[in-house]
C-alpha cells in the first residue's frame, strides 16, 4: 500500500474525485472541496487547470512528474512492446530529469524528443507532437503523462506508454498535502523555523571584523532573506556568523513554496550573491520544537551537498524541497553563458588569484577594451551575481572615485 509507511496515517481520510477528462477537473473538486482540508492533484496539468477555472477555498498541491518514473516506463516498453528507448518522444517531464534519466543508463539523448510542459495551453500541442515524429519514422513510441493524449494517440495508431509516478513519488506527495493540510488547520499556532547557513565552500576563512567580504557577504545574504521573508510575513534575524534564521508560519510558508515543493530563499540567494547556501526546515507547535527540527534539517542539507533544502515536520516527516527552477527568456542563458566565460577569463590573467579585486582600469587592461566597456562588463558580472560591487575607494586627487568589484567563481 502507498500509505503503509506514511507516518500517523491512521487519522487520515483520503476521498477521491475520479473523472475521465481534464477539463472536468474543477467541477469534481468543487463537489468535495467542503469536506477536505487540502486537494492534492494527479499532476500539474490538473492543478493548474483548476486554478484558473475558479478560485481554490483549500491548500492544492500536486504529484510531481520526475525522471524516475521514465525508468519503469522503459522497461515496460523494451520488454512488452519492442521499443527503441533511444528514439522515443517524452511530454511533461523537464530536460535536465530526462538527462540524469538517461545518462545513467547509458543511453544517448540524440534521438529522444521531449516537449516539456509549461502551463495548460503546452499540453494541447502534445498529441500532434508526438503523431508528428511518429508519422515521420523518427520515434518508435511515445511517453505522455496525460491519459487523454495516450488516448488520443492510441486512436490514432501510435504506440504509446503513460507515464506514471512512482510509489516513493506518492509517498512523498502525500506527505506534502499533509503538511499543507496542517498548516490550513493550524496556521496560527504551527510554526516554522528556517536556518539559511553558508555552505563550507563559501565561508571565509578567517572570521572578524577585519573582513571585509564577510561583512558584505553577510549584508548581502541579509538583504537577499529580507526580500523574500517581507513576502510571507516572516522575521529574519543573525544566528551566528555565517547563518541566519527566519520564523513564519506554515501556512505562509507553503505559500512561499507552491506548497513545499521547492526551496526557500536558495534561487534568490543564487542570483543575488552567487554563493550556496544551506537550507534547513522545521516545523512544530512550539519554537522549541520547530527549531530544533531545522537544525536537523539543515543538518541534512549539509550532508546532500547544499542541493536542496529539507524539510523536518512535527511528527518526524522528511521531505527534499529542491531548488525553483526560475524561468527565463530564451535571450539570457547566452547572456550568462557570456559573463561566465568573461569571468573565466579574467580569472585565468590575473595575477593575483587570491583577492580577486578589480576595478575598471584593470579589467580593461586585461581585456583589451576601454574603461567604458570595461565598467559594462563588471555592471554584467554583478548583474549575473559573479561579481561584488565593494565601496568605491577616493583616490587622492579629485575624479571619480575608484569602484572596486569582488569576483566570486561558482
């Protein structure tokens, strides 16, 4: 059973809405939503179908579609359907799963299509996608997670195999829709405690207030909280030298997090200073509790390398809320592709690779550009977070005063 081992389940009632079509979605829910505190759906197509059908009265979550379910899939189609994998086409799923997917069983991506799933209206292209490279011979079958494109595709002759998620995905999911049910419940007296820590990679080496860049990097991961925590509610106060805490509520904080299910505070951190951080949960009815469970938590983090943060809840759950992916237009990774080989090199001319203090004059020097452009290359980095602008330094004689930026590698 997928709650068997789901923490104090007992007191559980799950009630199900089945229905045949998505577009059916919210007016199934609407019959229940009275008598549930939280509506957890089967994907992320049905939750946001729902949302814009009408206004939701209860916490929504959904089942996440991810790498691991392609594994079975696969197999499944090998075995019982005589499928090449590495000519298949693959909706919803987002590239970097199918990658990992596919890196670890050794198959190269080059004959694999993948449509990736935005918002409602890039499912509707789904069905042709996939008939398309069919009808073409480039695609021996197709893996979808919406029942009515393997329907469809099903109708019209091509081989097809859902995509469904695993029982550990499940679990998980049911757990998130707990805690948000919870946090519904209890909002007021169900507390939440994230400790933010600097990763060991990004802490200075020595500690006092004779570092500058520690002091900058402490304003600046400050700020960078701030901006988020006045969003949800939330306090943010210095724990120690290279870590802070934020108190909110639950209920605020799944919010912040589209119901825990991505990190706090690490893509803002990320943009803004450039540096890991680690990031660490816990919830509970008293402070003492909530904080001892983040302290766990981060605890966890550090472990898994600061690639996403954990979550300790009440009652012993554990959950890995991994890190927003932000979207972007299509313009900017060249952008950032070009500031980071900017970065690079600088980095491998200058001399002194200790301090990695620069200003102007001297990255014009470097790149063989004029200071102008060499003042838009160093507005780019900090712009990118790969670089610090510091406080401008007065010369001796009257001018400009000389703007320093601290490089920061990744």
């Amino acid at each position: 059973m997928i709650g068997a081992d789901l923490p104090a389940a007992a007191d559980w009632r799950l009630v199900g809405a089945p229905h045949a079509e998505e577009h059916e979605t919210f007016e199934k829910f609407s019959r229940i939503a009275d008598n549930i505190d939280v509506v957890l759906f089967t994907g992320p197509l049905q939750h946001d179908l729902a949302r814009q059908a009408g206004e939701l009265p209860v916490p929504a979550t959904y089942v996440p579609m991810s790498g691991a379910s392609l594994y079975a899939s696969l197999l499944r189609g090998v075995l019982t359907h005589g499928i090449d994998p590495a000519r298949v086409s693959i909706d919803s799923l987002p590239a970097a799963d199918v990658d990992e997917a596919y890196g670890e069983i050794g198959v190269s991506t080059a004959g694999v299509h993948l449509s990736e799933y935005d918002r409602p209206e890039s499912a509707r292209g789904f069905s042709a996608f996939h008939e398309h490279l069919h009808r073409q011979g480039q695609t021996t079958a197709a893996l979808t997670t919406i029942r009515s494109v393997a329907n469809k595709l099903t109708a019209a002759g091509v081989p097809v195999l859902r995509l469904l998620p695993t029982s550990h995905t499940l679990r998980l999911a049911l757990n998130t829709a707990a805690l948000l049910g919870t946090g519904s419940r209890l909002e007021e007296a169900q507390i939440a405690i994230v400790v933010v820590e600097l990763a060991a990679a990004a802490k200075p080496s020595y500690s006092g207030p004779g570092n500058y860049w520690q002091q900058e990097l402490k304003l600046s991961l400050h700020r960078s909280l701030l901006a988020d925590a006045r969003l949800m509610g939330a306090t943010v106060v210095p724990r120690d030298e290279n870590s802070y805490v934020v108190t909110a509520t639950v209920g605020a904080l799944g919010q912040a997090t589209d119901g825990f299910r991505v990190a706090p505070f690490m893509d803002r951190i990320s943009s803004d200073a450039g540096v890991p951080v680690e990031v660490g949960i816990g919830l509970g009815s008293t402070a003492r509790d909530a904080d001892a469970n983040a302290l766990a938590a981060v605890e966890k983090a550090r472990n898994a390398g600061a690639a996403a943060a954990y979550l300790v809840g009440g009652d012993g759950t554990v959950l890995s809320l991994p890190v927003r992916r932000r979207r972007r237009q299509e313009s900017e990774p060249v952008v950032a592709s070009k500031a980071a080989k900017l970065l690079d090199r600088l980095v491998e001319r200058l001399q002194d690779g200790e301090t990695m203090v620069v200003d102007a004059e001297m990255v014009a020097d470097v790149l063989s550009v004029s200071p102008r452009s060499a003042r838009r290359v160093l507005q780019s980095l900090a712009e990118e977070g790969l670089a610090w602008p510091m406080p401008p330094v007065k010369g001796a004689q009257a001018g400009r005063p000389r703007q320093l930026y601290r490089l920061v590698r990744g």
